[in-house]
C-alpha cells in the first residue's frame, strides 16, 4: 500500500512538472498530438468527453427532456380526469337518486300550477284571502295569457282598498296558498279618506305548457 502510495506522488509530480513545462502553442498544432505529455492529453480527452456531453444534452436531451416534461402534464390531467370520472362512477348511485328526488320535486312543483278549470276557483282563493285580511277590492280581473318556452303565465289584475297592515296580511296570505301565485307592479296611492289607501297589484299564477294540449281521440 505504501509502495502504491509513492508511485501515485511521483506520478502526480511529474504530470505536474509535465504540465508546468508543456508548450500549451502546441495546441494549435495538432499534429503533435503524439508527443504532447499524457497529462496534457489525459486533460483534452476529459475536456472533450465534457463537450460532447454538453453537446449531446443540447441538440438531443434537451428536447427529449422537453417532450417528457410534455407528456408528463398531459399525465397529470388524465390521473386528473380519471380520479374525477371515477368519483362519478363510484357515486352513480346517489345521482340516480338524486335524479329520482328531483323528478318527484319537479312533478309536485307542476301540481302546483293551476290547470285552466282552477283558475276561478283560484280567483275565489284570492279575493277570499284579501277580504280576510280587511281589504275591500275595486277590481280583480284576468289579463291576456303570456306563453313561455315551458308554461304559460296568466296575469291577474288587482285594485283594493285598505291600510298598510292590510296589504301587509293580503301578501302574506296570498303567499301560503297551495298553488303557485306570485306579486309584482304594485302601486299604493293615498284613498278617499285619510285612514284608506288605495293599492293596484298584478298577481301572476302559471300553468304547465302541455294542460292545453288536448290527448288523441278527446273530443272535449
């Protein structure tokens, strides 16, 4: 070990003293390559060996590297979209049912809109809640039907006489009804005397689209 110890010294010292005493012009001249130091070759074979390398990462790795990074985002946003549809999967169950529960809401809103053969009874339910609730009615009639994409909408006109508190009741109780009757436009004006005010509404209820559409084969 020792042995190996001092012909590594006397190695280096000479590759030194080769170094320290090599003519570095010669490198212009590579036809001397032959005679040039083994350090000094030793030294361009490691410079070279790192330039190809450098080379070889620009002009190929580089790219490669770029196509990786590439191929690996489009990776994330597939595990992404898998784990997503997987969720979806695993919980296809519950928006059938929740499919199921909305379909039940949406036929027990369709109850709620009048057919054409309710509407006076409607019309009944209206004027009942507002002398309720103290008013007395100038006028409550029907306007010009309004068709929608889904139902049609059919307008009511309002004119009554009461107080603050009765227009107050009115809406409320207007609004308990079981069908669906909503208020919009109105006016309160000061009345005949000073403990009455007069107030104009327009109370819109709907029905589904397809309660007019008459079935084959009826004759009604």
């Amino acid at each position: 070990m020792k042995a190996w110890l001092e012909n590594l010294k006397k190695w280096l010292q000479k590759s030194v003293n080769d170094l320290k005493t090599f003519n570095w012009n010669d490198l212009n001249d590579p036809s001397t390559i032959g005679v040039w130091p083994g350090p000094v070759r030793l030294l361009l074979a490691i410079l070279l060996f790192i330039a190809v390398l450098g080379l070889g990462y620009w002009f190929h790795i580089k790219e490669l590297q770029g196509d990786l990074d590439k191929v690996a985002g489009e990776e994330s946003g597939l595990k992404a979209d898998l784990e997503s549809k997987a969720v979806l999967a695993a919980n296809l169950e519950a928006y059938r049912q929740q499919m199921m529960d909305m379909e039940e809401s949406f036929g027990d809103l369709l109850r709620q809109l009048p057919g054409q053969t309710e509407v006076p009874g409607l019309l009944e339910d209206i004027t009942f809640t507002g002398l309720g609730s103290g008013l007395e009615f100038a006028t409550i009639a029907l306007d010009k039907e309004v068709t929608r994409e889904f139902y049609i909408e059919l307008p009511i006109n309002i004119a009554v006489t009461g107080t603050y508190h009765d227009f107050g009741a009115f809406v409320s109780g207007v609004s308990s009804l079981s069908r669906i009757v909503t208020l919009h436009d109105f006016a309160i004006t000061a009345g005949d005397n000073r403990n009455a005010l007069q107030m104009k509404i327009t109370a819109r209820t709907y029905r589904y689209k397809s309660a007019d559409a008459k079935k084959p084969g009826d004759g009604k």
